[in-house]
C-alpha cells in the first residue's frame, strides 16, 4: 500500500467517524433521534444557556452537524462541510468553557476536538475515496476553503458574541437586584 492509498484510507476514515458523530448530534437535535431532544427540546435547552431564539439556534446547529457531519462522511462539498461543522462545535466549546476543558467535567474537550477534527477536514480535502474527488472536485475548490472558513467564522463570531452580550446583561441585571435587595432592607 502506498503512501498516497494510506492518506486516503486515512481520510476517509476519520470523515467516518468525525461526520458520523457530527451527523448523530444533529440528528438529535433535528428529529430527537437517538435520545435527543428534537428541534423543541433542543430550543428550550438553546434559550436556557443564551442563544436566543432557541428554536431558530436549534435548527441552525442541527442542520449545521447533520449536513456538515453527512456531508463530510461523504466526503462532498468538504470546505463548506467542515466549516459549518466546526462554526457550530464553536458555539457549543462555548457553552462549556466555564467548566473548564476536560469533557467529564462538562468541559470543552470533545467540541474542540470534532471541530478540530472537521475544520482539518475542510483544510486537508477529503482525499481519493471521495465524493468531491468522483465528481472532479467542483465543490472542493482551493478558494472555497478560505471563504467558507471565513464565511463560518463571521456568523459564529456575532452568534458567539451575541450571546455573550446577553449572558453579560443578564449577570448585570441580576447583580444590581441583589444590591438593591441588600440596601433595602
């Protein structure tokens, strides 16, 4: 086996499995598959930790792991797939850095590593055994890649952002009740 067949063993591999995973998460978040909470569930859970509307950042993080992830697995449109895919684990590392980075402390650990794993995607291609390779590589274009990171990167930024903005006014408002409610008494 040459060097170039195990790359793209290698590849198709780990787009297996980082697209499998991503895909899962998605559908539990879309469909409540697999013991998720569906686009409800899901946007009870978005509101409660700040990425309001819940419903629309539901459906936008689903979509973004059951594409990204299908599509990666397939190895088809991959700059586009492991941008939305790591756009979205950015939003969850969000969620869970004040935990700390281990996962079995509720952590960041394991949305950093699929999105590590699916923006390497996005950067490397997805190799010979490939959907993008069969059809010539008409959505794997060299400039896709720096435009989809880029692209993903800009709306995760105002989400990401717009959500910390909020959490902040909330802390605030929290805080000045608590010294109004001690001053009063």
């Amino acid at each position: 086996m040459s060097a170039y067949d195990r790359r793209d063993l290698g590849l198709l591999l780990l787009r297996l499995g980082a697209g499998g995973v991503l895909a899962a998460h998605g559908a539990q978040k879309l469909f409540g598959w697999f013991g998720g909470g569906g686009i409800e569930g899901t946007g009870e859970f978005m509101e409660s930790v700040g990425y309001r509307p819940g419903r629309t950042n539901a459906t936008m993080a689903g979509l973004a792991e059951a594409g990204g992830g299908t599509l990666l697995a397939l190895g088809l449109a991959t700059p586009a797939a492991g941008a939305a895919a790591s756009g979205a684990m950015a939003g969850a590392a969000a969620v869970h850095t004040p935990n700390g980075f281990f996962n079995a402390s509720g952590g960041y650990e394991y949305a950093v590593t699929l999105g590590l794993a699916a923006m390497g995607l996005a950067v490397s291609g997805p190799g010979r055994l490939s959907l993008d390779h069969a059809l010539g590589h008409v959505f794997d274009r060299g400039w896709m890649v720096p435009a989809a990171l880029a692209a993903t990167a800009a709306g995760t930024a105002v989400v990401v952002g717009m959500r910390s903005k909020r959490l902040r006014e909330e802390q605030e408002g929290e805080q000045v009740a608590l010294f109004e409610e001690e001053f009063s008494r």
